[in-house]
C-alpha cells in the first residue's frame, strides 16, 4: 500500500491511528506498532537462529511459533492493529511489543545460561505406548530400566537383611 492510500483513510478517534491510549497505565500508544512489532519478534528468531541452542530445544521451538505467529497477523492486517489484537488473542498491540521484549530479556539468560542443556539433563522420557507384556529385563529390554530394577531389587534385599 503507499502513502496516500493510508493518508485518504479518515482517522477514527480511538482506533487505528486515531487511537490516543492504551488503556493501561505506564503503557503509550505505538503510532508505528506495525514496525516495531516486526522488528521485536524477528530480532527473536534472529538471535535464536544465530545462537548455538539447538532447534530441537523446546524452548526454542515454542517462541519460533509465537514469533512466526505474530509475524503472519502483523503482515495479515498491516492498516488494522484490531485485527492484529483479535488474531493473536495476547492483548493489544501495544502489550504484544511489551510481550517481545520481555521474551529477549528471557532469552538472554536462557543462551547465557544454556538452559536448553539443563532442561535436557533433567527431561525424563516417558514412554506412552508402554507393551506391558514385554520384559525389561529380557534380551529386548531397556538394559538402563533393567540394571535399575537390578539395583532396586539389591537395596530391597539388603534393607530386609538389616
């Protein structure tokens, strides 16, 4: 769309670019919201895709959607930030811009701290399709399960000879 196509549209107080307040106290209005919430939520998928954190980490993958989420609504409605807000269903605007840079904040510590390394080391693996027929401790077992229960079994008999 070019300038005067936007110029030609009347300004409606309160919405749009007529819109003078957010509603919400320490919160300003972003005339240029458009803008600004494209460059806070690709700054985001930049400074993930430039980081070593896997792709597979969970983290990263859960702020990818939102990004790329809140991405195609800004794109979608580029004249409408109602639009953008009835999408997306996180608030207003003007909060969605707060929202991006709070995740930065949140994402620098999670690459300082390499936190996916952490979630990993403690992420317990379920399994949900378990064939309660088959024997952990047979030649098809999981030898890490099997030498647990081994273990279990050894404490228990040592806890009754005591």
């Amino acid at each position: 769309s070019d300038a005067s196509s936007t110029q030609s549209k009347p300004i409606i107080p309160g919405i749009g670019k007529g819109k003078t307040s957010t509603g919400i106290v320490g919160l300003k209005v972003e005339p240029d919201w458009y803008n600004v919430m494209l460059n806070r939520f690709q700054a985001l998928l930049d400074k993930m895709e430039a980081s070593d954190m896997p792709e597979t980490a969970q983290y990263r993958i859960d702020v990818t959607k939102w990004c790329n989420f809140v991405i195609r609504a800004v794109k979608s409605n580029p004249e409408d930030p109602e639009a953008v807000e009835e999408t997306v269903q996180m608030g207003q605007v003007e909060e969605l811009i707060e929202m991006a840079e709070d995740e930065m904040i949140a994402l620098d510590t999670y690459l300082r701290t390499r936190m996916w390394e952490l979630v990993e080391a403690t992420n317990t693996v379920y399994d949900f399709e378990h064939d309660p027929m088959k024997d952990p401790m047979g030649k098809d077992g999981d030898p890490d399960l099997a030498e647990a229960i081994r273990r279990g079994v050894d404490a228990m008999k040592t806890q009754k000879e005591n």
